[in-house]
C-alpha cells in the first residue's frame, strides 16, 4: 500500500480527525499551558470555606 492510497481510504469520525488536523510528534495539545501561578475556582472555594469565621453573640455583636 502506498500513502496516496492510505490517505484516500482513511476514514473521518467520532475520534478520528483528518490527518492534517492532528497534533505533530511531539507537540503539545496546549503548548502555552496553565499560568504560573494561576488559581482554579475549588482552590478560591477550598480557601475561602477553611477561613474561621467571626462567631456571633445572641445582640449581634461579635465576641
């Protein structure tokens, strides 16, 4: 079989995208990635749940 020939009867679909499309040998799906540094919402979420929150007397003034 020749390439010609492989690249004709090459078939398009669910989890098969056209050979042109795909990522070359080496490359990474997201070359420029995540930010040093950046934060997630569960991370925001996580911290701001494990901050001790003020306790509040019966008047409403804080102890």
């Amino acid at each position: 079989m020749s390439a010609d020939n492989d690249e004709r009867n090459y078939k398009v679909g669910y989890g098969r995208p056209p050979q042109g499309t795909r990522f070359k040998k080496g490359q990474s799906g997201n070359p420029k990635g995540r930010p040093k540094g950046a934060v997630d919402m569960g991370s925001v979420f996580q911290r701001v749940v494990a901050r001790p929150s003020p306790s509040v007397r019966a008047r409403g003034l804080a102890e």
